[in-house]
C-alpha cells in the first residue's frame, strides 16, 4: 500500500504538489486528470507532459493566450474536454504560478478536488538563466514534444 499523497495547503482549492506526487495521484485515482495551462506557443517549443502509460490523455487548455491576456473560455474548454468535475484536477504551467489561478477558478466552478504543480513543467530560472533546476521534466517525468491534437 503506498502513502497517501498530502498536498501543500494552499486557499482556494485543495492544495499544492510536486511533480513526483502529481504524477503519484495520477496513477493512484482512475479519474484524475491532468490540465496543462500553459500556451500553445510553450507547448509547441518546450514539450508536453506524457501521461500515457498511465492510460491517461493530458488535456491542454490555455490559461492566458499567446498575447497574455486571461483565456475567456477556460472553464468551458474544460468542460468541452470532458473534465469530470467530480474527480481529482491536477494543473500544470511553466513554474507553478498560473496554474495556481486555474486550480482557484476550477474549485470555484465546482471541479476537483483541485490542485496546483508546485514548480511546474520546467521550474524557476535557475541561478544562470536557465531553467533547469526543478520541474515534471528536471524530475524526469514523462514529457514529450508536442504533437498536433487530431480534430
């Protein structure tokens, strides 16, 4: 039997995680379902999480657009997506910042438990420039580059 997973707590919605126990929730609830947040610009250069061996799709859906402003159809994006509301949301960006504002949102909505991935898909600039110090990819977690969705 494994541990049970104990989120960071966090106001809002149901709490904070790191990319090991998002990936850990993941596999242990059926229903989970990962949403990354971040734009299409980042999952196109950057890469995308990979939750297929967990027999798991990723949803994406922007938080902000390309131009930076705040995506007015997220929550009905979730839903076109078939995002349960009664099950566990684990959000993903870049750092661990904007998803926090989705994991808000979606609680408020009604989804989750809901919860936010503390570093994100690649971690804070790091102590030269770069970010490479934390993240789902520094913590080798299943990522791949990105690839058109089917239509």
């Amino acid at each position: 039997m494994t541990a049970p997973i104990e989120p960071r707590p966090a106001q809002g919605y149901a709490g904070d995680l790191t990319p090991q126990q998002a990936w850990d929730l993941l596999a242990a609830e059926p229903g989970a379902v990962l949403v990354d947040v971040r734009t299409e610009g980042e999952w196109r250069t950057i890469g995308v999480p990979d939750v297929a061996s967990l027999d798991k799709t990723a949803v994406f859906t922007q938080w902000v657009t390309g131009d930076g402003r705040p995506n007015p159809g997220f929550l009905a994006e979730l839903e076109a997506a078939g995002v349960p509301t009664d099950q566990p949301v684990v959000f993903l960006c870049r750092s661990g910042q904007r998803s926090i504002g989705a994991a808000r949102l979606a609680t408020s909505a009604g989804y989750g438990p809901a919860y936010n991935v503390l570093e994100g898909f690649e971690g804070p600039v790091g102590p030269f420039g770069a970010r490479d110090q934390a993240g789902w990819k520094v913590r080798e977690l299943p990522h791949t580059a990105y690839a058109e969705p089917t239509r």
